[in-house]
C-alpha cells in the first residue's frame, strides 16, 4: 500500500473516532472478556477468584494507533448467590491518540439451581478521555497532489479541552438453561456527553446481545459434564445508534482444547472479518480447581479496506480461576456458568 494511501486511511480513522457518534470496540474473543460483555457475567465460574486480561491490536498495517485492553478480576461468593468484580478498559485510537481509560465495578445476583440459572448484574464506573490536538492534521496542511506538507502548521484553532471525565453505567441479564445460554446487556445507560467542544455530543448506548448452544459429541455425556467433546454454536449482536454488528460462529471444545471459527459483519451489516480462534486451559483439573487459561486469535479483514492494507487483527488473552485454601465452594457443584460454552 503507497505511504499516501496509507497516510488518508490512518487519517480518516482518527476523525472517524472524533466525531460524535463514536462506537465501543469489540473483542473477537467475547467469552475471553466475559465482564465486559455482559456484568451479569460477573462471578459466573466454577471457583472463588477468576482474572482476566485481554489485547487486540487492530489493523497493525497501518498508520496510528488502534489497540484495546481489558483487565478484569471477580469471585464468585456463593454464600450471597452472586459476585462481585472490578473492570479497566483502555483504548488508543488514531494518529491522535484518542485515549479512553475507565475503571467500572460490577455485581451481579443469580437464582436457579443445577440445571437452570438467571443472573443479573450492574456496572458503575468513571471513564476519562483524552486526545493529543497536536498530532491532528487539518484541510490547510494537506497538498491535493502531494499530500501532508511536512513541517506545516494550520491555522485552525482546536478546543481548549483535550480531557474529559464522565460517569458511566451499565447492566444486563443472563440466562443458563441446560446446554442453552442467552444474555443481553445495555452500556452507557446515562449516555455519557463526550464532547471536548462543548457542544453536546452523547455516548450511545451499546446493546449487546448473546446466545451460545452446546452439542455434546461424546456418546453419554450429559449437560452437567465438563469431559468429552462439545460443539458449540454462538452468535453475538451489537448495536450502537445506527451501527450494527453480528458475530457467529462455533468453537469445537474438546477437555483443555478449544478451537473456533467465527464470521463478523462490518459496522452497517456488510462482511467485516473472519476470525480464527484457538485457546488452551491449563493446569484444569487440578485439586484446588486451578485452571491457566491462554487465547489467541487473528481476524482477517474482508470489507472494502481489505486484508492487504491493514494486516489484520491479532487478539491475546489469559485467565486464571482457582478456590481458596479450604473453601466451602470446591467440589460442591453450585450451578451451570458461562465457562461451560467456552
């Protein structure tokens, strides 16, 4: 890709993320950052204490910035028949360094027995957003046939603000029943004003909804069981004001082994990426419930901008769950929980 080309793409991804009507990231591993896609999620696992930690880093082919982080810690506390959890996400965007960090906690409340379960869950956190006006590139410094005038300086006069630091709220539900999952949840309920002008420009809200089958492949295997071979069928839908996304596939799981094969559409339902998953539990089985858990993924673009141009996306995760010494939870089966699907 000419470095021209190369340099408008970049560009026009950080004034995309300027305008008004911004939108969320999402991860390709979902089931990898279960808080953030659903705080009904929170303390749905077979231990105590579960953390998480995930990275993606989009389009790396081109110019600026775009990588995501989220880092996650819950427990389980079944003496109150819920969790509780802390959350930070962290966003670059653009040659501008758009940069959000939010810090949310979560709790969430389930009912239910062995084989059915209904959660629901509530996020309330403060998120602050930055961006570096210097490092933006205006209409007068740009050459019609040469492109950015190195050296120059416009005359336009950005904002005096380059922070901003808002309250942000979130909530959703989730239902288990035997080899079924189905969950939705609602971010930026209080939709938050982003605006660094002054003039009032609203977070939308992200509506987020999921729903995850398995198929047990092993003869005699029965929902409650963990060994054997599963397929497993997802589907997750986004919507945020006018944009719309959907992400299906499956995963093939099969005891600490877990490939996947999923489909993206882009922002107004046209193709997006097709995205390759694999994930491997360690140390599962172990007598305190210990369980070591690596992802990795690769999105390949398939949308007009294509593949050649961006290099793709690279996801990476891990996760930890485990019991405390002498807890009254371990070997005792409390309910189905959302790592059952993944």
């Amino acid at each position: 890709m000419s470095g021209r080309l190369r340099y408008t793409i970049a560009l026009v991804m950080t004034m995309i993320n300027l305008s008004a009507m911004a939108q969320d990231h999402v991860y390709s591993q979902f089931f990898n950052a279960p808080i953030y896609l659903n705080p009904s999620l929170t303390g749905q696992f077979e231990g105590d204490l579960r953390m998480n930690l995930i990275y993606r880093n989009q389009w790396s082919g081109l110019s600026g910035d775009l990588s995501y982080i989220t880092a996650s810690a819950d427990l389980n506390i079944s003496k109150f028949a819920g969790g509780v959890g802390l959350m930070f996400n962290r966003s670059s965007e653009g040659t501008a360094f758009l940069v959000k960090n939010n810090a949310a906690a979560t709790y969430a409340y389930s009912v239910g027995g062995d084989d059915f379960i209904a959660s629901f869950g509530i996020q309330a956190g403060f998120t602050s957003r930055q961006i570096d006006w210097s490092k933006l590139v205006f209409s007068d410094q740009i050459d019609m046939r040469l492109g950015y005038i190195p050296g120059s300086v416009s005359s336009a006069l950005p904002p005096e603000m380059s922070n901003k630091f808002y309250f942000d709220g979130a909530a959703g539900t989730n239902i288990i029943y035997q080899n079924f999952m189905a969950g939705v949840a609602v971010h930026h309920i209080n939709q938050p004003d982003e605006s660094f002008s002054g003039t009032v420009a609203k977070l939308p809200m992200r509506i987020t909804a999921n729903a995850s089958y398995r198929i047990p492949l092993s003869p005699g295997m029965y929902y409650n069981q963990d060994e054997g071979s599963y397929l497993i069928p997802s589907v997750v839908y986004y919507k945020q004001a006018s944009s719309t996304s959907m992400s299906a596939g499956a995963q093939f799981k099969f005891k600490g082994l877990n490939a996947g094969l999923w489909y993206r559409t882009g922002g107004q339902g046209g193709p997006d990426a097709v995205v390759v998953s694999l994930i491997f539990d360690l140390f599962k089985g172990n007598r305190n419930g210990e369980k070591l858990r690596l992802g990795l993924s690769h999105d390949a673009t398939t949308s007009k901008i294509n593949y050649t141009n961006t290099s793709g996306t690279t996801e990476a995760s891990i996760g930890y769950e485990k019991y405390f010494p002498n807890s009254s939870g371990y070997n005792k089966f409390n309910g189905l929980r959302c790592y059952d699907f993944y």
